[in-house]
C-alpha cells in the first residue's frame, strides 16, 4: 500500500511528505492497528464499565439480604420476648421509641441505647406503635385501642440506606388458661434491710449472693421464684437468677434477665423471676439460688454497678433449717470460689411449680 500527504498551495502542487508502507498482504497496516486498537480499548472499556455495573448491584444486593436477615431476626427476637412474658417484656415499652435487640446472658433484651454497629455498618432497631381494631375486630387505622396487640417495625440502618419489616404481635397467651403455680417451698420471714452481700458489687467483683434450699418428698417443676429485694441506688446492674446444683455447680435453669432500675427503692418488694425453660427438681435435694448481674459481679472492672439489698434474718441458729444463705460466691473471676457460709442468715425466697 502506498500512501502520500500533499499540501497544494495556489495551483502548483508541492509535495512535502511522501510516505510510503508496503503491505505484502500477510499482515496488518498501521492503519489497521489503530482501529483494531481502538475497537478492543472501547470494548474492554465497555466490559469494565459492565464490571463495575455488576458488582456495585451484587454489593448493593448483599446488602439488602445481610439487613433482611437482620431485620427478620429483630422480630423473632421480639417474639422471643413476647413469648417469655407479655407483661414484663412487652406491655412496659413506650410506643415509637427505638428499642435496640441484644443478647446477654444467652436471651435476648431490649435497650434503649445503641450498641456499636453490627458488622461494622449496621444499626437496627424495633419500633412499638399502638393498634386499632374495627367494628368487625380488623386491625384499622382508626377504631378502639387494642392493649393486647402491637405493630412491630425492624428497621435496619447504614449511612446510605434503609430497610425494614413490619409484623403484629398479640399477647396470645392471654386466652390459654395457664397451669396453676403454687408456692412449694419459701422463706418469707426475712425483714433486715441492709447491705449484706455487696451486690452487684460496683465494678469490685465480689461475687454473688446465694441462697440454698431443700426439696420436699416429691419431685417438681419449678417455674417461678420471688426474692425480697430493694434497690440503694438509680441504676444498678440488670440481674437475673440461676437454679444450680451447688452455689459453683451446675446450672439447672436460668431466668429472664430483669432490669435493675425497674426494681422497687422505696420499700422492699417480692421481685418475680421467671424462668423460660422450666426446672425440673429431684426429691429430697439441696439447690441453690444464685443471683447473678449483668455485667458480672464476679469480675473485677466488669463495670457492674449500683447496689442491691437482699433482705435477711439472723439468728442464732439457720433461721430457715433447709438451706444456708452465702456470699462472695465467685469471687474475682473464681467460678470454684463457694463464698462465704452465712450459716445464722437466710435470704427471703419464695419458689413456685406445676400443679
């Protein structure tokens, strides 16, 4: 191939440049190379563009599935809740206040503060609005407040997006007749209000205060206790307590987890603490009630706050002659550590089973 630039100027051509490139047939021209270059630089420019199309969408999709799931495991959490207890974990919360799901202790709680962001880029929370039913009992926007029923919303968060899901929880339990719960074995004589265990001992980790008792003739199954208890200060560690088979043996059953700052200050109070899976209790055997905080009274710098009273009596002898109230159990991070023996004091407990 032969190719020449000429400029002509006025009516006499001059020629400047010849160029001139044989092509035998076998290869390409430079002409050739060029378009073919540019041909595969916008195509490759188009596949990229597509590339980087393609994985903003599947990032964009992950996201969206990673706050579906989340969203769905805020309401099961809810559920979770409802189904342990209506009135305790449901009926108290304010409407269309942000309430953040957590696990402690294995359950899930409510909090009012937010936690530090799921994986790093998530916050997710549950909403409670009130609802209204019609004439005919069908969920409306307008009609007659329903105090057994609620509009749930999960809603999870990044810096850019939103998403959420909406269901409705009833107290459903409310139209079950329940089992009978009958108080089987107590100590309800106690009366002296004052510090004696340290509880949940303010950061120092202390330990926990227990209280040991004995099972009658027959065998039963334990649902509920009530412990005499008044809070000293605004806002002491949640609590909850534990069925064990020893004060540092194994754990039979724990309970719902219980606010600290819901705890009566004004006068002593029977304090209820329910447990989800129930206790099934041998005959004619020693237990222990174990009352544990959250965060650990056990742990030195666990940051467990506040103060607790269990109320007590003592005298000269075990005022309850089935069980022994203790102390300073497990101690600085020691789960073997039994405490201190009170053997001239007992805790006021009462204990609840199937009839």
């Amino acid at each position: 191939m032969n190719f020449q630039l000429r400029i002509d100027v006025g009516s006499n051509p001059l020629k400047i440049l010849k160029l001139k490139i044989e092509n035998s047939g076998d290869g390409f021209g430079l002409i050739e190379i060029v378009v073919v270059t540019a041909l595969v630089s916008v195509a490759f420019f188009g596949f990229l563009q597509a590339g980087i199309a393609a994985l903003k969408l599947l990032r964009a999709a992950d996201t969206r599935l990673k706050a579906t799931l989340l969203a769905e495991e805020g309401l099961e959490a809810v559920r979770s809740l409802r189904d342990e207890s209506w009135t305790v974990n449901i009926a108290p919360l304010t409407n269309e206040t942000p309430y953040y799901p957590i696990i402690e202790n294995g359950k899930w709680k409510l909090i009012a503060m937010p936690p530090p962001l799921i994986d790093g880029q998530f916050t997710r929370f549950v909403l409670f609005s009130t609802v209204n039913r019609d004439s005919e009992d069908d969920i409306a926007l307008t009609g007659t407040l329903d105090p057994d029923a609620r509009r749930v919303t999960a809603r999870v968060t990044t810096i850019s997006s939103s998403f959420e899901l909406v269901t409705y929880l009833t107290n459903f339990q409310k139209f079950f007749t329940r089992p009978t719960e009958t108080k089987t074995i107590s100590f309800e004589d106690a009366a002296t209000d004052s510090d004696l265990t340290n509880f949940p001992s303010d950061n120092a980790g202390n330990g926990d205060p227990a209280q040991s008792f004995t099972t009658e003739a027959s065998a039963f199954t334990l649902t509920k206790a009530e412990l005499l208890l008044r809070r000293t200060t605004v806002a002491p560690s949640d609590i909850y307590l534990e069925v064990r088979t020893s004060p540092a043996g194994t754990v039979l059953g724990a309970s719902q987890i219980l606010t600290g700052a819901t705890i009566a200050s004004s006068a002593p109070a029977w304090v209820e603490f329910r447990f989800p899976d129930r206790v099934e209790l041998k005959p004619v055997t020693a237990y222990t009630l174990r009352l544990r905080s959250v965060p650990s009274s056990t742990d030195a710098g666990s940051k467990s706050s506040g103060l607790i009273h269990w109320l007590y009596r003592q005298t000269n002898k075990s005022p309850y002659s089935d069980g022994d109230a203790r102390r300073y159990v497990g101690r600085l991070s020691t789960p073997s550590d039994t405490g201190q023996l009170l053997d001239q004091y007992d805790f006021g407990f009462k204990l609840y089973a199937l009839q």
